[in-house]
C-alpha cells in the first residue's frame, strides 16, 4: 500500500514541479552571449536565447566593435551573480549541442540588459519566444539614444525592425518564471511523499478506519497542504 500512495502523490505533485528552469552556478565566460555553467554539479555550454552580441572571441571573423565591451559586461554579471536560473523554451538545445536558456541573473533578465544597454540585438527567432516583443521594445530604446552598437547608424536592426511594439507591455517578470526543479528540491519532495504514506499506512491498518470515503478526503487533504508548502518554496 505504501508504494501505492507515494506513486499516486509523485505524480500528482510533479505536475506541479517542472523542469522548465534550473538554478545554476557560474563556470566560466566566453563572451557576450554564451557562457559556462554548472547545473546539478555538470558543465553545460549556454548560448543565450533570442540575442546576438557583437563576436569577441570567434576564429572566423575578427572581433567586432563592441564585442569586447559586450563580453565584459556578461563576465561581469554572472561571476558576480549571488543567483543565476537558466530558464527554456520548447527547444532546450542547438545544432551544436549548447542549451538555449534565458539567462536570470539576480532576478533580472540578461538578454534584456545586454539589449537595454546596447550590447546587441535581438536575433535567431525560430519560434514564439516569451520575451521577444519586451526584448525589441527595450531595443528600440537603446536605438533611439544610439547606445554602443548602435552609435553605428549602419548598424542592422534585423528581426525588430518591422515590429510595432510601442504598446507591448513588458512581460519580463521574474516572478513568472516557471518553478525551478533541482535535484535538491525533488530529493525533499520525495522525503516527503515518504512521511506523508508512512501516515497513511498507519491510519491504514487502523481497525476503526473502514470508511473509503474518508480515506479519499485525508488523500486530498495531504496534496493539497504538499501543494501549497511547494509553491510557498517558489
């Protein structure tokens, strides 16, 4: 019976606690758009999503105006972030194997600093993306008031140029991050599927509990109360 009730909770809390952002910690720099990290202790690779920074670094072209200062303003925030949550789209990965992620650094979006800042532009859109008309209206302000790259009136503005979003609300909310799934939070998850059918199966082999429907409504009590200590751990 005790397998039982944990199977049944598992899969009625993981329904609640995804995969679709991870924490991780900084390993090491590359350039303005791609970097090094460490999720559950492995390196990955990381091209950030939906921007293109001037090249600092590639064999096959020679560095760009502003990619220096593009690389050294990522170096710069995720080696001295105190939080980094790597946050995906559908497609998690690239032709080339690197994970494709919003970069969260301290509760504010990467992507939309670099582009703020003129650092860069918004680019290799292959799908609808969460924060592109939020990224190409913060673009627009960095082309307005001719911010680095952009002091380059030949500059191309590529994927935004097109895009009326003057009236695009910025959607570039950390709190709306989907909930970041850890090893560590699923290791305390399933310790407490454990306690919880632990108590079920003394109630369980109880002589004075012989009413199903009960049994039923303490089911539901106990998910819902895991439920809401989850979400409080958001």
């Amino acid at each position: 019976m005790k397998k039982v009730v944990v199977f049944v909770l598992s899969l009625f809390i993981f329904n609640f606690v995804n995969a679709e952002s991870d924490k991780a910690l900084f390993s090491k720099c590359v350039d303005g758009d791609t970097a090094y990290f460490l999720v559950n202790e492995n390196e990955i690779k990381v091209r950030f999503l939906a921007i293109d920074t001037p090249e600092s670094v590639s064999t096959n072209v020679s560095e760009q105006p502003f990619g220096k200062e593009a690389s050294d303003y990522t170096c710069n925030k995720i080696s001295n972030a105190n939080e980094i949550v790597l946050e995906y789209e559908k497609n998690k990965t690239d032709k080339y194997g690197r994970t494709l992620a919003w970069v969260w650094v301290d509760g504010s979006l990467l992507q939309e600093e670099l582009i703020k800042n003129g650092y860069g532009q918004v680019a290799y859109i292959y799908g609808k993306y969460k924060y592109t008309d939020s990224l190409c209206k913060v673009q627009k302000y960095a082309i307005n008031n001719l911010l680095n790259v952009w002091s380059n009136t030949t500059y191309e503005e590529g994927y935004c140029k097109n895009k009326d979003v003057e009236n695009t609300e910025n959607n570039i909310i950390y709190d709306n991050i989907d909930s970041v799934n850890t090893d560590e939070k699923t290791k305390e998850t399933l310790d407490k599927l454990d306690k919880v059918s632990d108590k079920i199966d003394d109630v369980m082999n109880s002589p004075k509990f012989e009413n199903v429907l009960l049994y039923v409504i303490l089911i539901g009590s106990v998910v819902s109360l895991i439920f809401k200590e989850t979400k409080k751990k958001k």
